[in-house]
C-alpha cells in the first residue's frame, strides 16, 4: 500500500552502488534518482551516465525525478539509461503532453510533478497521462529541507481527484519526509515517500521502515 523510494541524493557519492543495495536491503520499493540541470533548480547534480552504472545493481524500479528545463529532450536519453519511472515538471516543460506520451512509448511510466507553488488545478488536465503524480513539499533543488505542511490539501486535494475518478495514479510526495512528515502525508493522501536525508542519515533498513510504519499507521 505504502511505498517508500530512498533518494540517493542524500547517499554517499563515492560508493553509490553499495548505497542502492543498501536501500535494496532496508525494504525500498523505488530507487528515486535527482537529475538536476543548474537551470531549472540552481543545483547540478546526475545524468544518465551514472544512472546506466548504477543500473546492473538494483532490480528495483529507478524513480528519476527530473529538475531540468524541457526534460523531452533528453527523455529517450533517461530510458535508455534504465528509468522505470521518468518524472517530468510542469513548470520545464512547454509541450507536456507530447512528453508524457513519448516516454510511455519507450516503456517507461510517466509522471508529473509540481513545485510548492503550482495548484494541482494546473496539472489536472494531464492526470489521464501519467501514472504518477509527484507534489514537492520542498522546494526542488536541495536535500535536508523542512517540509511545508502548508501542501497538505492540495495533497487532499489530488486523492480526491484519482479516488472520484478511478484513476490508477500514484500520488508521491518528495520534501522533508520522516517519520513524523510521513504520516501527515499519507493521512493527506501520499502513498509514495521519498526521503533523502532522513534514510541516508542514518541506519536505512530503520529509516525507511519507521518512515512505512508511520505512513501505515496514519492510515489505519
Ligand atoms: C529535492 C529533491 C528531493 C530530495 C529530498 O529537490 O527532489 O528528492 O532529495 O531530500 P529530503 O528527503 O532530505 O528532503
Ligand atoms: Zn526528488
């Protein structure tokens, strides 16, 4: 019911590999990958390069979140690299629909996400697109941010919408989670949780099943 993608943005970069397994090992469901593009967000982070190394490693489904200004450019590139799930940003990208559906028909599943300040009124013409549907509780670009209980309702908001209409959309949630956030966040209606600096900031395998139980028990 609850799934819980580690972001690797928070793992040690010198061994990465062995901090995918170790996710593996502590019970994650995705593998959530931060592509940045220094445009988009003012950070720089990883491309395809190191998602194609750390491929061989995992079988788990790689989550790729990308930051980066007009992401269908390099969609096929993502792929090929070995992203299951290729999240574009509403706010990066003009031709959005012709985006999504491109990356369904290279095999991936497509998702959406949105910034803090984007209503989820904005992303509603597409929700018949994708198969996720990510709302920032941070603003992109940084690990170890505060999460924004002010997004709570739109996260209310979105699970009405999928629920009303039998739609088969993941609602993920990426800023801030931890053991306490999580909760809050699947009470809303989140039932993916990326966490970063809460999971590598610490023993993983406890991290990540504090941060599902939290979420399991909010829901009942
Ligand atoms: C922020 C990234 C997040 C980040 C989360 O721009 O999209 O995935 O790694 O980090 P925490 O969990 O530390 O907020
Ligand atoms: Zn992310």
């Amino acid at each position: 019911m609850i799934k819980v993608s580690p972001s690797i943005l928070s793992a040690d970069f010198s061994r990465l590999g062995e901090e995918v397994k170790r996710a593996e090992r502590g019970g994650a469901d995705y593998i959530h990958i931060d592509v940045m593009d220094g445009v988009f967000v003012p950070t720089l982070t990883i491309g395809p390069p190191v998602i194609s190394s750390l491929r061989p490693v995992t079988k788990l489904p790689f989550d790729v979140h990308l930051m980066i200004q007009r992401p269908g450019r390099f969609a096929k590139d993502f792929v090929r690299a070995g992203a299951d799930i290729l999240t574009i940003h509403l706010e990066a990208e003009e031709e959005v629909e012709a985006t999504l559906e491109a990356i369904r028909k290279m095999g991936a599943r497509p998702g959406i996400s949105i910034k803090p300040a984007t209503t989820f009124e904005a992303v509603k013409p597409f929700m018949g697109l994708v198969d996720i549907l990510l709302i920032m509780t941070v603003e992109p670009g940084l690990a170890g941010q505060q999460f924004m209980m002010d997004i709570l309702p739109k996260l209310e908001e979105a699970r009405g919408f999928i629920e009303e209409g039998g739609l088969e959309v993941e609602l993920e949630v990426d800023g801030g989670i931890n053991e306490v956030t999580a909760g809050l966040a699947a009470k809303a209606g989140a039932r993916v949780l990326v966490a970063g600096s809460a999971i590598y900031g610490g023993n993983v395998k406890n991290r990540i099943s504090k941060i599902r139980n939290s979420a399991s028990n909010a829901l009942g």
